[in-house]
C-alpha cells in the first residue's frame, strides 16, 4: 500500500512549510496601515462636578 510509506509525504510535508515560511512571512510583515495612528494629548480634559438638586 503506498500510503504507507511516509517518505514522499514527509518530504511533500516539508518542502511545503519551507515554502509557506518563506512567502507569508514577509507579505504580513510588509502590511501598512492605511491610517497612521496620532497621539493623544498628554494634558487631561478638564472635568465640571454636576450640581444636582436632589429635592
């Protein structure tokens, strides 16, 4: 029965991770973002307490 030598599916098995780690990798690792992302103010909004009229 040949599937049950597991010499040319180790090797299919091998050769196609060696492929997918040296393709994919560098295609995620050249996406850009279309929106840069800005920086927040560092100085806080300044908050008003609610005067509530508890009646």
């Amino acid at each position: 029965m040949p599937q049950l030598n597991p010499y040319p599916w180790f090797a299919i098995l091998v050769f196609s991770w060696l492929i997918f780690l040296t393709v994919i990798p560098p295609k995620v690792l050249a996406h850009t973002f279309p929106n840069e992302p800005t920086m927040q103010s560092t100085e806080k909004p300044k908050t008003e307490s609610w005067n509530w009229p508890w009646h």
